[in-house]
C-alpha cells in the first residue's frame, strides 16, 4: 500500500510539473500586461528601423521611411493598440 502512495504522489507530481508548471501566472496585473506590451512594440519597432535602414542601404526600401511606419507595422503583428500613451491588446 505505501508503493501505490508514493507513486500516485510521484504521478501527481510529474502531472504538475508537465501540465502546471509551464504556465504563466493568471493574475498579472494590468500595469505588468502594459509594461509588457511596451517592451514588445520597443523590441518591435527597433527590429523594423533596423530593417528599413538596412533595405534603404541596399536601394530596396525607401530610405525616408518614418518610425510611424515601425509602429504601425508592430502594432498589427501583435495586435495593439496605443491609447493614452499606453499599448493595449485590441
């Protein structure tokens, strides 16, 4: 009877650590779901500059592209939206 104990308590164990785990927490608060979505569009929009500078370079993209260009792209690849200075998700 203690085998059967310590292998459904290994099992349980095991089922936590594969299923449970790896999950992020639920309760984040909405100032960390903004801080979030900030480090996105700026990790974003520092990659799409790179790209336009890096095409206009090149002669593929026109060199004068603006940063609203960046913002615009990564706000539809991530589904924000800026509203009071702040990115939500749409």
């Amino acid at each position: 009877m203690g085998k059967l104990a310590v292998v459904a308590i290994l099992l349980g164990l095991a089922y936590w650590y594969w299923f449970g785990s790896h999950d992020p927490p639920a309760g984040r608060s909405e100032a960390e779901r903004l801080q979030e979505n900030a480090e996105i569009m700026q990790r974003c929009m520092i990659h799409e500059r790179r790209m336009q500078s890096a095409g206009g370079i090149a002669g593929v993209v026109d060199a004068g592209s603006s940063g609203e260009d960046a913002e615009s792209l990564c706000a539809d690849e991530y589904h924000l939206e800026k509203r009071d200075g702040q990115w939500y998700a749409k």
